[in-house]
C-alpha cells in the first residue's frame, strides 16, 4: 500500500531494479552474439531458466528435509543428479522443460 502522498508506480523499486538489470544484460548478449557469432539475428523468447529451476526443484526434491539446502546437500545432490542423469520436470512446477 502507498502512503497517501506518495505518487502511485506501477511496480516495486526492486522489482524495477531487476527488469532493468535484466534488461540491459539481454540486449549486452544479444549484441555480443550477433556481433561474434554469424547469427543473424536473436530469438529472446528462447531464453529461459526454466531448465535451472527443474534443477534445483530436483536437488530440492533429492534433499527432502531442506528447502534450503546447503553446499554439502548441494554437492552431493549435484553429483547424484549428473551421475544418473535423473532431471525430470518437477510436478506442480512453474517451468515448461523446453517446450516452446
């Protein structure tokens, strides 16, 4: 809630931080690959995290007891996952796994 002579935003300062941010990291790469690659162009919607958070839903998922795991939990989980290559899409995830 605004306090009452504060102007109304659209957004909080620190999300608006972050889209800034990102913003400007994704138009420095999208420069850098059209400028030392033979892309032609970028297609931004590819672009996604949606592969690291199903990676650590699955270190979650490994730990059971820890949302938060810790560098050990990390480690090992991160080991046990490469091992057996067992990434999966996490049920109830907010992730599309590659899809388009």
């Amino acid at each position: 809630m605004n306090h009452p002579m504060e102007k109304k935003r659209l957004m909080a300062h620190p999300t608006l931080e972050g889209l800034v941010f990102t913003s400007r990291n994704l138009i420095g790469l999208s420069r850098q690959l059209l400028q030392c690659t033979k892309l032609k162009y970028v297609c931004l919607h590819s672009f996604t995290q949606d592969v690291l958070e199903s990676f650590f839903g699955n270190l979650r998922q490994l730990g059971r007891r820890s949302a938060n795991p810790d560098v050990s939990q990390v480690a090992y989980g991160l080991q046990h996952i490469t091992q057996r290559k067992i990434i999966k899409k996490i049920k109830g995830g907010n992730t599309t796994h590659g899809t388009i």
